[in-house]
C-alpha cells in the first residue's frame, strides 16, 4: 500500500512538471520572442530546402540584396544562391544545426549556429561541420535572408 502511494505520488509530480512546462508555467532554458521564433522557423525552411531544393522557396526566403559566401570564399547573390541548390552545386542528404543563437536588433536578425551536413558531392568532405553568421532582415512583414558567412571551425 506504501509502494503504491510513493508511485502514485511520484506520478502526480511527474505530471505537474509535463504541464508546467507545456504551459509555460515554468521555462527551462532561454524563451525566444515572436520574432525570434519567426526567424527560427525561416532557418528551418532553409535547412529543409538544402536537403530538397525548391527555387520558389528558396527565393521566398532570399532577399533580393542577398550576400551568400562560402567557407571557401565563393561569394553568389540571391540569383547564384538558387541555382546553387537547384543544380545541385551543393548536394547534401542531411543537415543539422545546433548551437543556435537568434538576436532581434531592428528589422534585423543577427544568427549564429554550427551546421553539419552529409554531402554527396565529388570533391566535397563526406561531412560537412561549418559555423555560419547570418543576418536577416524583415522585409514586407516576412524574414528573409540578407547576408550569410560560412567559416571553417578554427583548430
């Protein structure tokens, strides 16, 4: 009868935590803006469109001034950005980002994030493990990517 009163009172604490943190009674971890979740949620497109390239997404999320350069140093405007997934210049089967950081300043988001990528292009590293800085900025009520640099992981 004790066992059964202990689990049914771990249980109920269990529960409660489940619910404060679906209700944001409690929040572990830094709670991102509304704006920052849009941002968020316009990097997740792009990641899905590196993996399945769509030209219309892809120019939905690029500003027309947009500065995209390479680890490498190659540098392409919003135009050489597309046609850079479309023709798969860049062909990756998987990306993952993590460490992310999101900072609203304006109509401008500045980001941070290391990207991992399977890459099945000859020449190319089977993994790519880049860090990138993006910036983007709000553009008729929608985020689009303004700038982005990617930066080899310093030894």
């Amino acid at each position: 009868m004790q066992f059964m009163q202990r689990l049914n009172s771990k249980l109920i604490r269990q529960l409660c935590w489940v619910f404060m943190l679906n209700t944001g009674v409690v929040n572990i971890g830094s709670a991102q803006s509304p704006e920052e979740v849009l941002v968020a949620q316009a990097i997740e497109r792009f990641r899905v469109a590196m993996v399945h390239p769509d030209s219309a997404v892809l120019a939905g999320l690029a500003s027309d001034d947009l500065e995209y350069v390479h680890s490498s140093g190659t540098v392409r405007n919003k135009q050489g950005f597309i046609n850079e997934f479309i023709q798969r210049q860049t062909d990756v089967t998987k990306v993952t980002i993590s460490d992310q950081t999101i900072k609203i300043t304006g109509n401008n988001a500045i980001v941070r994030h290391r990207l991992v990528a399977d890459s099945k292009k000859a020449g190319y590293p089977p993994v790519i493990d880049i860090i990138i800085l993006m910036v983007w900025r709000k553009e008729d009520g929608k985020w689009k990517m303004l700038a982005r640099q990617a930066a080899k992981i310093p030894q």
